[in-house]
C-alpha cells in the first residue's frame, strides 16, 4: 500500500513539472497559469453546478479542485472520467 501511495505522488510530482515546464515556455508564464487556473475552476464549477443535468457529480474538495487548477480544463476531464471509469 504504501509503494502505491508513492507511486502516485511521483506521478504527481511528474506532471506538476511538466506543467510548469509548459508554462515557462509559453513565453508568459504568469499569463498561462491564471488562465489555466480560471478554465478549470470554471469547468469544475460548471459541471458542480449542472450534476443533476450531467447524471455525474465531482465533489468539491482539495482533491479536485488542486487538479482542476493545475490541469485546468483537461485536468476536469481527467477527474470526470476517472469518475466514471471507478463508478
């Protein structure tokens, strides 16, 4: 169990640096972020506000909203078929 758990926060270590490596190289890094941020709260926040429309619900907890501000709108889409994959 606990190599799992390090696995995944090596992943997560993993794609934090490739995201922040893509934002550096976008020639405006602070620009790059603030967008991403914006896009995937507003994605999660969207798809929170329309779960009864959707038939599927993401939480809003750390987790989530950690991974909708760093991935941004892929990250939401990561997180919803994640939720559908495990349901």
């Amino acid at each position: 169990m606990e190599l799992q758990q390090t696995g995944i926060w090596i992943l997560c270590a993993v794609l934090i640096s490739l995201c922040g490596i893509a934002f550096y190289k976008s020639g405006h890094p602070l620009r790059a972020v603030l967008l991403s941020v914006l896009s995937g709260a507003a994605g999660l926040g969207a798809l929170y506000l329309l779960r009864q429309l959707c038939g599927v619900g993401l939480p809003l907890n750390e987790v989530t909203i950690g991974v909708s501000a760093v991935g941004g709108v892929p990250g939401v889409i990561l997180l919803l078929m994640t939720q559908l994959i495990l349901r």
